[in-house]
C-alpha cells in the first residue's frame, strides 16, 4: 500500500501541480515536491560536473568556499576536484535532494535541508551558486534575497547563476544586471544553457 506522503509528493510532482505549488505553496508543500521530483527520477541532473560551469565555479573560488544553494543532487561537485576548495556546503528544501548530494559529503562537504529564502549563512563565502534555481523563488524576492546573501560573500566574491535558458529567464536577468555589477554574462557553449556572474560591489 502506497504511504500517504508519498502519494502526496506523486500529486504535488505532477506538471500542473508543480507549478502552482512552487509559485504558491508553503515551504512544507514545496518541499514535498520537490522530493516527489527527485524519487521519480525527473530531477536527477548529472551534467553540472561536465562542460564547464566546474571551470568557472573553480576560477572563481580560489580553492576557497562554495555555497550551493538549491544544490539538488549536487553534480557540480562531480567537476571539482577534492583539493579545489576549502569548504562546500550544499542547500535544499528537499529531503531526498540532500539525501541524493549527501554521498559527495565529506570533512570539507556538508549539506543543510533549509529554505533558500530563510538561510542564515554560517560563513563567508567566495561563490555563492545557484545553478536552476534561483528561478524557485518569487519574482519580487529574488534581488532582496542576493542582496541579503551578498552581506555573506567575502571581498572579491561572486555570485554565480545559471538558467535552463535565457530567453524564458530574461526578466530575472535584467533585474540581475540592474541591481549588481556583472562580470560575465553568457551563454554556456554548445548548450541553451545561460550563465551570468556578478556581485555587489
């Protein structure tokens, strides 16, 4: 017999459902979601630890320390090496995505089931990525939530995000490219793939 919340996850996962309830639901129903995503297999993302988004994260940290945030199963850390920072910590609202990360944890590698949007940052930290998911949080809370997040970057420190593509995301990022100073701001090659760096200064 099919337990209650995972019939639930299966629902809140559904396409329509997904949507509503990522525009408009709680972060208890959001999480749930996202989970039902992740056990069906739909989310199980593999292609950040190729190509080369690990190349820019890397160039930009220094060996220094990451910050995921909605870090999924976390295959960014499948491109960096292990002497290439100092600390990692990934964030997720969803059990199962830090379930998935967690066999990348390590002494250096940690994980935290958290809300994006609610997240005291431990530390300073030289990247802060968001690779698709900054577009999970609420239109109108985006640039206060990087503004909030860059107190955490230390001098010299970059946000980077990347969009599935930057056709559907162009409203996030113009509001990106108004409110911060911009660095880098493409396309990834050979893929739809869009990436923007920038920070507060």
């Amino acid at each position: 017999m099919t337990e209650p919340n995972q019939f639930l996850r299966k629902l809140l996962a559904a396409k329509g459902v997904h949507y509503l309830v990522r525009r408009f639901g709680s972060a208890k129903l959001r999480s749930l979601a996202f989970d039902g995503k992740y056990e069906s297999g739909e989310w199980n993302f593999h292609g950040d630890g190729k190509g080369e988004l690990p190349k820019v994260v890397c160039g930009y940290l220094r060996k220094g320390d990451l910050l995921v945030m909605g870090c999924g199963g976390a295959s960014i850390l499948d491109g960096v090496e292990p002497g290439g920072l100092n600390s990692a910590l990934g964030v997720d609202l969803s059990p199962e995505a830090i379930r998935l990360s967690s066999r990348f944890a390590s002494d250096r590698v940690s994980f935290a089931i958290s809300d994006m949007e609610t997240f005291e940052c431990p530390r300073l930290y030289d990247v802060i990525l968001f690779s698709e998911s900054l577009y999970y949080v609420n239109s109108t809370r985006q640039v206060p939530l990087l503004k909030r997040l860059a107190k955490s970057l230390k001098p010299g420190g970059v946000f980077i995000v990347t969009f599935a593509e930057a056709r559907r995301y162009r409203d996030i990022l113009e509001r990106i490219r108004s409110a911060f100073k911009v660095l880098d701001d493409r396309n990834l090659p050979q893929s739809s793939r869009y990436l923007i760096v920038f920070n507060a200064s």
